[in-house]
C-alpha cells in the first residue's frame, strides 16, 4: 500500500516522502505549513497585499510569530478581497497558530490541485514524522493482515466454497474494499482529515492490492501440510 502511495504521490508532484512525512504523520502530529511558506501559500490562492502590508508580515514571519493584531487587521484586508469569509477564517488559524489537521486539509481543499500538489512537496520533511509514519503504516497492515487471516480462514470453515486460492484470494480483495469504504467515510474523516488529500482512486486500489497480497499468502500458507494440521479438521 505505501509504496504505490509513494509512487502515485511522487510522479503527481506531490512529494514522493508525503504520504509517511504529512498522510501517516499525521494521526499523531498537527501538521501545517511553516510560516516561511505563508506568502507563497497567500500567492496560490491568489492574494496579493500591498507592499506596505507584505513587508510588515514578512517581518513577523522572520520573527518567528505573527501577531494577534496582525492577524485581526488582515481579515477585513483579505474580506475586501472577496475571500469566502470560511477561508478567511482559515488563514486566520494558520497565521495564529491555532490551526488544526482538519484546518489545513479544508484549506487544502480549496486550492487547485496543482497548487495543493505545491504546497504538499514543499512541507520540510522531517526524519521524526517518517519513522513515526513507517511505524503506525506497518503497525496498522500487521493489525489488518492477522484479522484478514482469522475472517477469511473462519468464513473458509464454514463455508467449503471459499477453500479454493481463487476464493481466498477474492476474499481478501473484497476485504480491502470494505476497509477502504470504511477508513474513507466513517473513521479518517475523524482520526485524520490529512488524509482526505490523497488521490483516493490509487488509495482505493492500494487497499485492492494489500487485500490481494494477503489473499495470496493465506491461500499458499493453507497449501501447507504443517499449517492445515493446526486448523480444525475440515480445513
């Protein structure tokens, strides 16, 4: 699953570290846009400020913090500019620091997807996010791969059809499906809205091909004379 996500995020000019630095990551850090990349972030939405106005953010920025005045100043600037008053009150968390994972992936939403790609391969990569990311991807495939085996191999004991490599293999990608449609609608949404900017049509075949490849090992694992002994008789 990870590797065709770093694949289809690379080559869509998406950072090919962002789906372990910003997707995975971010089921335990709030992950946003440095200030640094505030400006060019303002310039992909197309907002552009006056010198006098850019030169004092720019300021803050190189300071570290904008301030709260700042910020209260820039909303009717940007209302003026006829920004959705939604946007306007999204740049205000980000620019206060009090954004969340679910404020940067709405004003994510808004971009066009060559911007949203940008803004996606500019986030600094950090070596803390990717191993925290690698770790909760295989934790989670390792969880997912031994409930596909007890599902699978309790459904195959009940019902002789699925004893065949072609039904365990089908099964397993039926169960991809399902925990697609699952993650997709009724927990991501919650647990990690980051993860609604991802290229949902490859994220849907990854967990096609992860169903697939468990189907697969079960279907040659149960092929085995030292694993069917261990299995209730009728397996």
């Amino acid at each position: 699953m990870i590797l065709l996500m770093i694949i289809v995020m690379g080559a869509s000019g998406m950072g090919y570290a962002t789906p372990l630095n910003i997707g995975m990551a971010a089921f335990v850090y709030t992950i946003v846009p440095p200030l640094p990349m505030f400006p060019s972030l303002m310039s992909m939405m197309g907002i552009n400020l006056p010198s006098s106005v850019m030169s004092q953010l720019d300021g803050a920025i190189h300071a570290g913090h904008i301030p709260a005045a700042m910020v209260a100043k820039l909303a009717p600037m940007l209302m003026s500019m006829h920004l959705p008053a939604s946007r306007v009150a999204l740049l205000g968390q980000l620019m206060s620091g009090k954004a969340t994972n679910a404020t940067v992936a709405q004003l994510m939403k808004q971009l066009p997807a060559s911007s949203r790609n940008a803004v996606m391969a500019s986030m600094p990569v950090s070596a803390g996010n990717v191993v925290v990311g690698s770790i909760l991807h295989f934790a989670f495939a390792a969880f997912l791969g031994v409930a596909f085996f007890a599902i699978i191999v309790g459904a195959a004991y009940m019902v002789p059809a699925l004893r065949s490599s072609t039904a365990l293999v089908a099964a397993g990608v039926i169960g991809g499906a399902v925990v697609y449609v699952v993650n997709r609608w009724a927990i991501l949404p919650h647990a990690n809205p980051m993860m609604a900017l991802v290229p949902q049509l490859a994220f849907f075949l990854a967990h096609l091909l992860f169903g697939a490849v468990v189907g697969l090992i079960l279907a040659v694992t149960l092929r085995r004379t030292s694993v069917r002994r261990l299995l209730p008789a009728g397996m």
